[in-house]
C-alpha cells in the first residue's frame, strides 16, 4: 500500500488485473477500474473538493489536466459558485 493511503483508496490499487476477480467473488458488477477512476475523480468534484487533492489522487502532473478532463463537472459548479457569492454579498441563499 503508497503511504497516507487508506485500503478503500483507489490510489492504493497495487493489482488492477485483480480487480475483476474481486469484483465477481463480491458478486458486484464487471466495471473497468478506469470507469471507478473516473466516477471517483467526477463525484469529488462535484462534491467541491478541492482540485488539487483530486488531482493528487489521481497521479496527474498538474490541476489543469484534471480540470480539463473534467470539465464538464464545472457546469454546475458555476451555478453553486454564483449562489455562494450571492449569499455571501447579500445574504441571500439560491436562486
């Protein structure tokens, strides 16, 4: 296992050709671990995390790659954005 990881991390995945065996003796769907790579990195983002932390997980050189392989997160992310200031410069909350 790298270190700071945690057995649930994906980072910590040491055998990718397994996981489809773990995944059958679970009796869970076959996904390819790139699809959970990608479900995990899109769902934290959605969640606001912050780009670099998920950039790290995910081994990429730099924020910009994850910010431009999943660009199509921000969407939303615009709209809460604008509510947060909203709220913040007039005390109001959503739209």
């Amino acid at each position: 296992m790298h270190d700071g990881a945690k057995s649930v991390d994906i980072a910590a995945c040491q055998n990718p050709m397994g996981a489809g065996r773990a995944l059958k003796a679970a009796k869970l769907p076959q996904i390819r671990l790139y699809d959970i790579r990608h479900s995990h990195a899109t769902l934290l983002l959605a969640a606001d995390e912050h780009s670099k932390i998920v950039s790290e997980r995910l081994g990429h050189s730099t924020t910009r790659r994850t910010l431009d392989t999943f660009s199509h997160v921000s969407a939303n992310m615009q709209q809460k954005t604008a509510d947060k200031l909203e709220a913040m410069l007039y005390g109001k909350t959503g739209t």
